[in-house]
C-alpha cells in the first residue's frame, strides 16, 4: 500500500494535535493516567481517632496506631512510665531517681526556684514550710512543712510521681512543667528541705529540756 505525503502529514498532524490536546491542563507535578491508583495513592486512616465502625483491618486490634512496647519511653524524653496508682506509686518510690541528664548545677537549681516561685509557692511557701498564701484557705498542717521527717525522707520517685498526677490535696502538674522542670523543681525543694530541716525549731520537750539547763 503506498501512502503519499499528504496522508504522512496527516497522520503526524493529527497525533501532534491529541499530543497537545492531552498534555494541557496538566501541572509539571502531575503523574499522568494512574493505570493502578492503589499503588500511588493508599488508604487514609486517621492517626489520633478511632471509628467504631470502620476499624482498621490492618492491625490485630483494629486500631489505626499500633500501642508502644509496655514500659517504653518516648526518645529524648525524660518522662516515666508509672501510671497513676498507689501500687505504681511505691514502684517509683523505690525505683525512680534523678536522672544523669538533670545534674545538679546551680543553673538548674534556679530554675526549679522559678518554676518553684511561681507553681508551688502559694501553698508551700518561699522556705517550703507549708505557710503559703493559700494554706490559710486548708486546714492545719494540711500542707506539709519541708522540716517534717516524712518529707525529708521522701524518694525522689515520690516527688517526681506527686508533681506528674498530684496526690491528696495537691493536684498534676504535668501540664505546665515539662519532666525536665519537675525535675529541676525537685532539686529545689531538697534544697529548701534541707535548710527548713536546719532551721526547724526544737521539739516541745527539748525546748523544756533547754528552760531547765538555762
């Protein structure tokens, strides 16, 4: 069959005009025709919600995120894995200690103090002998002075397990102080614990002891 230039051009021509036609409209991003579109676009699930009736049929348990290990810490946080019960609590009393990335600098003491002066002052007050603005709103010794012998022997697990969900009448503070602050926080009041411990007057019966020999 010969074919003459006339039905060459024509056949060029009309591929240059679908070539052109096809090709506008699209963006320098556009993938083009998506032959399998599974493959370039997957299914979305919503990271921090959960249907009841649409579960994830990907994972066991039909969530969209897959739970963290029992006990495991987030990378580069300092916080702890110890949930909010009395048994977890003794847990962290025995267990958790200051950790080796808050030493005991005299940066970091003040800033437990600022965090102290404006968190924990209005109860505690500024020697942490529990005489605060607001003590006078609670009853007597309901807030603690830092001389008392349950404070001064008190784990720094417990301080740190106290400021994260609160305990009696003191309430969480985890959500204005990072677990680096608390940190810092604790280091203040062992240091205004051991200066109320020094200055705490004498018992009553050394006071009358004292009257005697004088």
């Amino acid at each position: 069959m010969k074919i003459n230039n006339r039905t060459v051009y024509k056949i060029f021509g009309s591929m240059a005009i679908v070539a052109l036609v096809v090709s506008c409209g699209r963006g320098p991003n556009d993938p083009g025709t998506e032959y399998m579109p599974d493959m370039y676009v997957s299914q979305a699930y919503e990271p921090f919600s959960q249907l009841a009736d649409g579960k994830n049929t990907v994972n066991a348990d039909g969530k969209n995120m897959r739970e963290a290990a029992p006990r495991t810490i987030a990378q580069g946080q300092l916080d702890y894995y110890y949930p909010y019960t009395v048994e977890q609590y003794d847990e962290a009393l025995k267990n958790v200690k200051m950790p080796v990335e808050v030493a005991r600098t005299a940066e970091n003491l003040a800033i437990g103090k600022h965090f102290y002066d404006i968190n924990c002052f209005p109860c505690h007050g500024d020697k942490g002998m529990g005489d605060g603005p607001v003590s006078v709103k609670f009853p007597p010794n309901n807030i603690p002075s830092y001389a008392t012998d349950r404070i001064q022997t008190l784990a720094e697990g417990g301080m740190y397990h106290t400021i994260k969900y609160g305990k009696n009448l003191m309430g969480s503070y985890a959500s204005v102080l990072t677990p680096t602050e608390r940190w810092c926080v604790i280091q203040y009041v062992q240091y205004l614990a051991k200066k109320a411990k020094a200055n705490a007057p004498a018992p009553a019966a050394a006071n009358d002891t004292i009257k005697k020999v004088k």
